[in-house]
C-alpha cells in the first residue's frame, strides 16, 4: 500500500465512525453495536497510522517504504504494553 492508499483508507474508517455515531443518534443501532464495531474501526486506524509512519521513517533513512507492511492488529495494540 502507498501512502496516498493508507490516508484513503484512513479517511473511509473516519467517515465510517462518523455514520455510526449518526446511526446510533437516530436510534437505528444500539450502543453495544456501536460499542463493538468502533472498536474494531479504532484497531483499523491504529494500524493504518502505524504502517503510515512507518513509511514515512523508512523514507526519512533512505529506505524503501514499499517494504513495510501493516502490522497485525495484536502487535500494533499490544506497543505500549
């Protein structure tokens, strides 16, 4: 993925968090759906970020930024632990 994928990417889960909030505010999902699939909207974000910078340090030291890959969402969650 290039990165003008990943912001592409970045900006569909944005826009998908958005219609959710809108969803559950007119009452057409319940909150524990909303619960459960931001979280998972939240995972997709942190690993879309993540390989974004990714790229961009790897441009930073002369490497090539096609090398990088997303990391699985139980690394890129598990970073601070």
């Amino acid at each position: 993925m290039d990165d003008k994928t990943v912001l592409s990417r970045i900006h569909g889960l944005v826009d998908e968090e958005h219609k959710l909030r809108e969803q559950l505010g007119k009452g057409e999902i319940s909150s524990s759906e909303e619960h459960a699939r931001l979280k998972d909207l939240e995972e997709a974000l942190d690993q879309c970020w993540d390989l974004l910078r990714r790229r961009r340090a790897a441009r930073e030291v002369g490497n090539n930024p096609d090398a990088e890959q997303a990391h699985s969402v139980g690394e890129v969650e598990g970073y601070l632990q």
